[in-house]
C-alpha cells in the first residue's frame, strides 16, 4: 500500500452510512434498557406501601378510610407527628430501644466474631462436632424454647428487665456465628503464621489481624442485628410488664387499639415513619460495607 493510498480518508459508501445510522442501539444497550425499566418498575411496587405510610401520616382521621383512597393529602396534615409523639413516652421508648440495642450489637459482635475465630482456625478435639451442633440449634424453632427460656429467666429473676433481651446476645447467634468463620477461613494463613513467629498470641491475631480484616463482614452482623433488635416486638412484649421500659416496636401497638389511645390509623402511620428513621440511616450508613461483604462472600486468599 503507497504512502498517497495511506494518506487518504476512507470513504463509506452512502448506503453503508445510511443503515449505521438508523440501526438504533445494539443488542446490549437495548437488553441494559429494559433491565432498567423492569428495575424501576418493581421499585416502584415495593414503594407504594412506603408512600402509603407517609400520606397515611399526613391525613385526617376521617381521611384514612375513604374510598377511593386520597394518596396526597390536601393540605398536610404535619401535627400528625407531634401529636403521635406526645400520647405516647415516645423519646422513653427510644431511648429503652436505644439501650438494648447498642449492646445487644456489642454483645453479639464480640462474641460471635471471637467464637469464629475459633472454629475457624485453634484446633481442639470435638471442634467440628461442636460447630455441628450450634448449626443445629438454628432448625430449632424460637417457639420451641420461648417457654423454657421464660421459665429459666423468671427463675433468675430477670423477667421485667432488660437482662433477657442482652444477656444471650453475649453467648453467640449460630447464623451470624457460621457466617464470620467462613470469611475467616477465606483469610491467608501466612498473614496468621507471620504474626506467631513475632511472638503474638492467638487473642492479639484475633483482635489485630482477624477483625480488621472482616470489617465488612461485621457490618453486616451489625446492621442485621439492628435490624433484628430495633424491630422485635416479641421479646420486649413478654419481659418487660412495664410500660416505662417498652420499646418502640411495642409503642406502635398502643395506637391499634389501646385502651388510653384507641385505633389511629393515622397516628400510628405517623409514629412508624418516626420509629423507621433509624433504620434508613443505618442502611445507608452501612450500605457499602453491606455490599461488599456479599460481593466478597466465599473469596480465598
């Protein structure tokens, strides 16, 4: 090919530019556009409840049942918050969640995170037989033991106390407890065996090596457990008798029906955008540890 030959433009001829340029998007773009749309239409249904949720709190009491349904509230109905706030010790209920649930997370990161490591890496006779029977504990339903349970802690004297809700977070959960060993087998050894020949114990591994490294992983302990603890109506419901120590979750029931509250719809759609809060930051706070831990899940070295 001469230099004049490289040097001159090329020249498509005009039908080759006509269909290039009416062949619309490839197969991957158009496959990428409608993976969006069906995105955010499904979000666009699992938002309705939420949307819901919010004009039910914005309404009057005469509002929330007509048919067909007013979905925006003309004008808004914002002392909605207020008032729900005020029948009802809501910043007392917040600050017993707040209580129970800070160490109840403390309680369950400690010691599933160190109860994993061991399973993970100290060898010991039985070990693998034990880790087998805390599996197990898991096809237990919580029903099965919620009798016993109760009786043991009313032996001890604990029923009407936060002890019940934060004790057993300090001796493990077998999900959460299997979950940080696998990603601490996924961690090299020789960063292990590096640490032992500088003379550090199996705690000082544990505590310098071992946590930073599933830093993800615990964040996602941490924002389960929250999760699990903030919204358990359950246990705060059959421990506690007072209502200076109920929880949020409990609190939201005083407005279904209470006998000094009565059924509000609109206030207790009201009070659980208030009590929902908490857990949006948390997720979005957490969201990016979250996701990393599930991208790295089941990664070896």
């Amino acid at each position: 090919m001469s230099e004049e030959t490289l040097g001159r433009p090329i020249v498509l001829p005009a039908e080759s530019v006509q269909r290039a340029r009416f062949r619309g998007p490839s197969r991957s773009v158009r496959i990428k556009i409608v993976s969006f749309l069906i995105l955010l239409i499904g979000a666009a249904i699992i938002m309705v409840p939420f949307f819901w949720m919010i004009t039910t709190a914005l309404k009057e009491a005469s509002d929330v049942y007509l048919y067909p349904p007013v979905w925006i509230p003309i004008p808004p109905r914002i002392s909605n918050v207020k008032e729900a706030m005020t029948l009802v010790p809501f910043w007392r209920f917040a600050l017993n969640s707040g209580i129970i649930v800070s160490l109840v997370m403390l309680g369950t990161l400690l010691s599933c995170s160190f109860s994993a490591y061991g399973f993970a890496r100290l060898r010991a006779p039985g070990r693998d037989f034990i880790f087998l029977l805390v599996l197990a504990t898991m096809m237990l339903p919580s029903a099965v033991t919620l009798v016993p349970t109760y009786i043991a802690f009313n032996k001890l004297g604990w029923i009407n106390s936060f002890k019940p809700l934060i004790v057993p977070a300090f001796f493990g959960n077998p999900f959460f407890l299997f979950m940080l060993r696998q990603f601490y087998l996924s961690i090299p050894k020789e960063l292990e065996e590096s640490a032992r020949i500088d003379g550090a114990s199996s705690y000082r591994i544990w505590w310098s090596i071992m946590l930073p490294l599933t830093k993800p992983a615990l964040a996602t302990v941490a924002v389960f457990t929250f999760f699990g603890t903030y919204n358990d109506f359950l246990g705060p419901l059959i421990y506690l008798s007072d209502q200076s120590k109920q929880t949020v979750a409990v609190a939201l029931s005083y407005f279904n029906g209470s006998p000094d509250v009565g059924p509000q719809m609109h206030l207790l759609m009201a009070m659980t955008l208030v009590a929902s809060i908490p857990s949006l930051l948390v997720f979005i706070f957490a969201q990016r540890y979250f996701v990393q831990s599930i991208v790295t899940t089941g990664l070896k070295g």
